[in-house]
C-alpha cells in the first residue's frame, strides 16, 4: 500500500518532520530513517508516493497527526505495450 498525499501536502508533511525531529537536512533525515536521498528527494518532490510502512515510521518518530488516503502498490500504473503498440 501507498500513502497518497498532494504534491503540496507532501512536501510540507516532510517539513514538519524534519522540523519535530531537529534535523537540518532532508539529506541528514534520509539518513537517520535509512532511505537512500535520491529517493527521499522524489518524494519531497511529490514524484513518488510514501510506501505505508515509511509513513507510518515518519508519524511515529515525529509525533505529527496527519490522514492519508491509501491505494493499492500498482496505483497510477498502466498496462505495458499500449504506447509501443501501434495498429
């Protein structure tokens, strides 16, 4: 499952958790948490979606009270060859 939040929501979602848990950096809370920056920063970025497992963790560390919805891992997805394809 993926935690589904807007692109602005997101990111200010992550503020705040650097903020509560005192780090300066998204670079230095990427490593606190143990996920590889470049991912951290596409899902600063809105790129990608949380996994639940991860939003779950960054709540429980920060203490922050937040809701979001939940969608399926292959959400967005679509089915390979529809664009190679053409008839």
């Amino acid at each position: 499952m993926r935690a589904k939040l807007s692109k602005k929501k997101q990111r200010e979602f992550l503020v705040k958790v650097m903020q509560e848990v005192g780090s300066p950096s998204l670079f230095e809370l990427s490593r606190r948490i143990d996920v590889n920056y470049s991912t951290m920063k596409n899902y600063f970025n809105g790129d990608r979606l949380f996994p639940k497992e991860l939003y779950e963790n960054l709540i429980k560390i920060s203490g922050l009270k937040c809701r979001a919805e939940f969608v399926e891992n292959n959400w967005g997805q679509i089915k390979g060859g529809k664009k190679g394809r053409r008839n």
